[in-house]
C-alpha cells in the first residue's frame, strides 16, 4: 500500500468517526429530550411517594441505632461544619471570638509542652548479638 492510499483511508475513517459522532449526539439529545418530557409533575409526585414509602418500609435508622454511627455522623457533622465555615446556618456567630478566660493559664495548668524532654543515648530497641 502507498502513502496516499494510507492517507485515503485514514481520512475516510476520520469521516466515518465524526459522522458516528453526531449521530450518537443526535440520539443522545433525542433521548434526553424524551426523558425529560415524561417526567411530568404527576409522576413526580407519585415517584416520591412510592420512593418515600419504601424507604420507611425498609427501616434504614434502624442500623443508625447503635452508637457508634450517630457518634461518627456527628463527627463528620461538625468536621464539615469547620471545613466550611459561614455556611452553616445553626452557626454560633460568636464561635470565632477569642476567649480571652480560656486563653490566659493558671498556676495549676501544666506546660503545653514538656520543657525538658529526655534524650536516649542508646537506641530504644533490644538487639541480640
């Protein structure tokens, strides 16, 4: 085969991609067009009723019930809360205000950090020898 004949081919092949392409485009905007016609506010309604009904029939808090998970979904709870801030509605707007009794120490309050931290002269694993 020559180099042109390769080219030829390549380039119909190149035709045939893009004409695929917009054929798959046209379909896809067909069928998103159908879908969104039959979702009329009847069946919406019905659809979340249905939906509603099941899932109260399957008992979903019912494994929420130990205290493990309503611990941990408190947790993430209040980690995203901190991860945005301001977007929280039940925002305490005095969270952010510096507690000037909270950060002054007493006397009895221990160091942050210890002062004097021991140093290990010799390693801290048992070797065999």
């Amino acid at each position: 085969m020559s180099l042109a004949e390769l080219h030829a081919r390549v380039a119909a092949a190149e035709r045939e991609v893009e004409a695929r392409r917009e054929q798959t485009g046209a379909q896809c905007r067909r069928t998103l067009a159908t879908w969104r016609t039959g979702w009329t506010p009847g069946r919406l309604v019905v659809a979340g009723l249905a939906l509603g009904f099941l899932s109260g029939r399957a008992r979903p808090l019912r494994l929420v019930g130990s205290d493990g998970v309503l611990n941990l979904l408190r947790a993430l709870a209040k980690l995203l809360e901190r991860a945005v801030p301001g977007r929280s509605e039940l925002a305490d707007p005095n969270a952010d205000a510096p507690n000037p009794a909270a950060s002054t120490p007493t006397p009895d309050d221990p160091p942050a950090v210890w002062p004097d931290a021991p140093r290990r002269s010799s390693s801290p694993f048992v070797t065999t020898s």
